[in-house]
C-alpha cells in the first residue's frame, strides 16, 4: 500500500521537489493504520495522524529546514510510539 505512493513521489520529485519531504513523510507512516488494525490498539492510528499533522506543521513553520524538522517530528512520533508499545496491556490467548 506505501509503495505505491511512490507513483506520487516520483512526479513530485520532478515537478514540485519542495513537496518531497512532506509527501514522503506523511505517505511512509500510512501503514501505522493498519499496524493499529493487527494489534487491536489505537497505537498505530495515533502515530499516524499525529505524525500527519506534525508533519504538515513542521513543514509550514521551518520551509527552509524541512528535511531536518519531519525528521525530528518522524522521530519523536516513533518514540511515543514505541513508549505506548511498550507499556500496553497484550491480551493472553
């Protein structure tokens, strides 16, 4: 499913190369939707939108650091990630 992003990556790369962190950024943690899916916990849909829209953020208030500043929201949202895996109840079956 991210893979084919890559059909909308490639022309924006061409095209419009200053979109190309945000496309990327937002479009490679799709699968965190279906990651919250497979475990039965919303941490996947919450790292996907707060990744979304930190993202979005990140890339209006530092347009001449975008790279480095979804990086760092990439990150942070990766940390609260693994925090919530980490100390969620696994229902034994």
């Amino acid at each position: 499913m991210v893979n084919l992003l890559w059909a909308v990556h490639i022309p924006l790369l061409l095209n419009a190369p200053e979109f190309v962190p945000l496309s990327l950024g937002v479009g490679l943690g799709l699968h965190w939707v279906v990651y919250s899916w497979i475990v039965k916990h919303p941490v996947g849909l919450i790292h996907a939108v707060l990744r979304s829209i930190l993202i979005v953020a990140a890339w209006y208030l530092f347009p001449n650091s975008s790279i480095l500043a979804i990086s760092c929201v990439i990150v942070l949202t990766y940390l609260i990630s693994i925090y919530q895996m980490l100390t969620r109840d696994i229902a034994s079956t």
